[in-house]
C-alpha cells in the first residue's frame, strides 16, 4: 500500500526531477513523497533509493569526466571489480566500474555500486593486485554506506531550510548529493577511508590477490608531493596516505603471519591508439601535447633526462612494487 | 632530431637497467623499528632502528622491504618506511615520472604526457551535469558474476576465508 502510494507520488514527480535519472529504473523522485522529507529521506534510503542516489552521483561525474574510449579495457575493469565486490557482503548490488578519462589521480565510489577510478591513477598501477586493492578500498565504501551516512548528516544539518525548500524537488535533490556531483567532493571523515583501507586489503585477499597491493599504492601516493595538482582532490579528501600507512600497519600487523600470499597477475593497460585525456574545459593556454608510446621495457617520454643522482620515488617505488 | 635523442635515450635507459635495477631505492624509518633476519614478526631481530634511518631497499616481499644499511642488512615492515618525495615539476602532471616508467614493470605500458592537460577538481564536480550517454555506455559494460568469476579462475585467482581487521585500539 504504501508503496504504491510512493509510486504513484514519483510518478508524479518525475517531470520535475526531469533530466535527472530519466533512464533509471527507480526514479529519484520517489525518494521525495508528501510525507517523507529530506530528513526522513536520507536516514532511511532503502537499497534501490540508495541505487538511484548512487547513479546520480556517478552519471554526473561521467558529466564532470567520460570514460576511458577503450571497451575492453571498461569490460576487464568491469570483470575485475565485480569479482572483488563479490567478496564483500553486497555481491549482488549492481556494480558497475569505469576508468575516467582525465589525467587526475583519484578513485570515487558513489552509493549503490559505482565505482570510477581515474586514468591518472590507472596509469600508476603496475599489477592486478594494486587495481584490486583501489577498486576493493572503494568497494569498501559502499559495503559500509559511507557517502549515504554523510548525506545522512548533511541532510540533518540543513534541516532549517527544508521547508523552504519543500516546494522545489531539483532544490532537494540537490541538498541530499549536493550539486553537481559535490558530494564525491566534500569527503568522508577519515575513521571512514581507515576502515575503507582495511576492507579494501580483506577483499582484494578474499579475491585471491597479494593483499598489499593497496600498501604498495598508498606507498605511491605518499611520494607525491601536495603540491601535485593532480593529486589536489584527493589530497584534500583524505587523510595523508602517510597515516594511511600507519594506521593500516597497525590493523596489519597482528594479522601478517596468516593472510595468503595471494597472486599478482598483470594488469591490462589502456589501448595505446586510446586518444590521451581529453581537456576537461577549453583548450589549456599552452596547448595539450600529448605522447602515446609503447615500452619495451625502457620508455620514458622523448626528451626526457637520464637519470640524475637524486632519488625520485617515482622510479624507486616502481622499480620495488612494479614486480 | 627528437627522435635520435628519444632513441639514445633509450639505449641508455636500457644499459643502466641491465647494470642496475635496483639503483638507490633509499627509504627512511617513519618510527622506531626493529630489522629482522626474515620477512616475519617472529623472526630474530638483527638490530633495532631509529626513526630517520636510511637504507637501500633491494627486494620486497608481501608486507616486508628487504633493506640494505651501511652496517647490517634484513627485513622492515614496510607500512614503518616512507620513499622520498616526488616533486611535481611541469612535465609531470601525475602520470608518474619518466624514470618510473623505467624503473617500472616489465610490460608493454602506454605513457601519456598530459602537460597543459587539466584534470578534474572540486569545482568540476561540483558543476557536472548527468551525463545519459556516457551512462549508458557505464551501465553497457557490466559484468556478470559468472563472467567475473570465469575470467578471475583464468588468472589462477582462487577465493580465499580472511576475516575482516579492527582498528588499533
């Protein structure tokens, strides 16, 4: 009864929630009925309303980035992600993993079983077992709800201005996930990335992969510099990969002796004839150049230096983890 | 011309790969440490190291570094060690540095320079839109259990019971 009362509502809801979620099976609309508000809304998203948040959120990040404009690399993220998501306790969402075609170093994951991990941080992976170890940190998100808790909280602190806003649903929709896809922005409080570090070890392990895979990234991540503007997001959401690090050893540690050794298979790169990353706004002053080059083992982009006698991390961390 | 200097550049790459792969890969103790004799927390402790210390790593395994130091060689826990930081310079927009990719994996990898190339901020995703094309081709891609499953068993993946972890208390 009740929920075809809600159907009903959300049909009716659906012009103005228009261009919003207009192909998904449960429209966002329906989270809104007369007698349910924001607040009610967000603490009590059930799973398909979770769903329908969810694919908001990414179909908007899609919008901020597109996909990588290589199928099959999509398709082996796809495999991958979705053999780690079975580990977790959700195996059934409808998980869906995508490669963002920009240069920038991230990973998201949005409410329901959507996960996009950036070419930036696609690139710096060297084997299976890192991919797993980001797609399983992500993953791990979801399982626990992290980003619906957050609008849980969002929603509660603007509670005074609801019924202001009542009357306009694309208003309220906005208040739960935010503009745009702001939420993915605002980040999660660091307990959350913690314990999104130590699922994302336990299922890349449960999947059968070196579970320190996930380590071996954030040990690449902590080399990056703050002052990397690729890295400026991600930077800002989380905590420092250093503490990561530390907070992660510590978990570990007890447990070392007895998680499986796990495989590292290779992991597949993206189509070389895949155009770069495409400017994500109007052209840049000093124009994109880009360089596609297939390695042999020993390439580094034309003009670039031999090495010099200061360390870079870059080199010794791949030189470490890349085997 | 760029294209001689791109191939002497290689040859060069490709002799100080053979002579030195693992060429002074330095780390620095985060915390106090011990050394151990072997890649385990039980294994004996060859010295016991300060926060600060540096040593060369020369191999890794699992949770470990296999670290070289001027007076004694052995295992760290490698969550207690940081690699020296990677300045951002200008040809580098975070696709990793030209000796990482050297220094990296033996496989076939496609380096992207992204200079002038920006990515996607705070501000980008704040101002995005619902992109349907590009969700279609999302939703076009998913796998199926069977088809995750099938394609894991063909990568000699096998499933494994590990419990999940606490935090530190």
């Amino acid at each position: 009864m009740k929920v075809a009362f809600r159907h009903g509502i959300a049909a009716a809801l659906t012009a103005a929630v228009a261009g919003y979620a207009a192909a998904a099976s449960i429209d966002l609309g329906r989270i809104f009925d007369v007698g349910r508000d924001l607040r009610t809304a967000a603490t009590s998203l059930d799973e398909p309303e979770e769903i329908a948040v969810g694919r908001e959120v990414a179909g908007r990040t899609l919008g901020a980035a597109p996909l990588v404009a290589d199928a099959e690399l999509q398709a082996y993220v796809n495999r991958v992600g979705r053999w780690i998501a079975m580990q977790s306790e959700r195996p059934d969402l409808p998980w869906h993993f995508g490669v963002l075609d920009t240069p920038t170093v991230n990973a998201f994951a949005a409410p329901g079983g959507y996960v996009l991990i950036t070419r930036g941080l696609y690139d710096m992976l060297s084997n299976e077992a890192q991919l797993a170890g980001v797609l399983g940190h992500e993953i791990g998100h979801i399982v626990q709800r992290h980003h619906v808790k957050v609008m849980q909280q969002s929603a509660l602190v603007s509670a005074g201005a609801r019924a202001a806003q009542r009357g306009d649903r694309n208003v309220l929709v906005n208040n739960l996930i935010g503009t745009g896809a702001e939420v993915l922005a605002r980040g999660l409080d660091k307990d959350a990335e913690f314990e999104a570090d130590r699922i994302g070890i336990v299922l890349a392990a449960r999947a059968g992969y070196n579970p320190y895979g996930l380590v071996e990234v954030l040990h690449l991540l902590a080399a990056r510099t703050a002052d990397d503007t690729s890295l400026a997001l991600l930077f800002k959401t989380h905590p420092a990969p250093g503490e990561r690090l530390t907070q992660l050893g510590d978990a570990l540690a007890p447990r070392v002796a007895v998680l499986p050794a796990g495989k590292e298979p290779a992991i597949r790169q993206v189509d070389p004839r895949t155009p770069p990353p495409a400017a994500s706004k109007p052209a840049p002053v000093e124009g994109a150049r880009s360089l596609q080059q297939q390695e042999g083992g020993t390439t580094i982009p034309s003009g670039g230096s031999p090495p010099s006698k200061g360390l870079d991390a870059g080199g010794i961390l791949r030189g470490i983890f890349g085997r | 011309m760029r294209s001689l200097q791109f191939s002497l550049n290689c040859a060069l790459w490709a002799a100080l790969l053979a002579a030195a792969p693992a060429a002074a890969q330095q780390v620095t103790l985060e915390r106090d440490s011990p050394l151990y004799a072997e890649p385990r927390l039980d294994a004996s402790q060859v010295a016991q190291l300060k926060t600060g210390a540096t040593g060369e790593v020369i191999g890794k395994q699992g949770a470990w570094l296999n670290v070289k130091l001027p007076d004694a060689s052995g295992w760290l826990f490698s969550f207690n060690v940081r690699f020296p930081s990677q300045p951002a310079s200008a040809g580098d927009s975070g696709v990793g540095s030209a000796a990482g990719r050297v220094f990296g994996p033996r496989r076939n990898v496609s380096v992207t320079s992204t200079i002038g190339i920006r990515g996607i901020g705070e501000e980008d995703l704040k101002g995005a839109s619902f992109n349907s094309d590009q969700m279609k081709l999302l939703e076009g891609y998913a796998a199926t259990k069977q088809a995750a499953e099938e394609r894991a068993r063909g990568s000699g993946l096998a499933p494994a019971r590990v419990e999940y972890m606490d935090a530190k208390k």
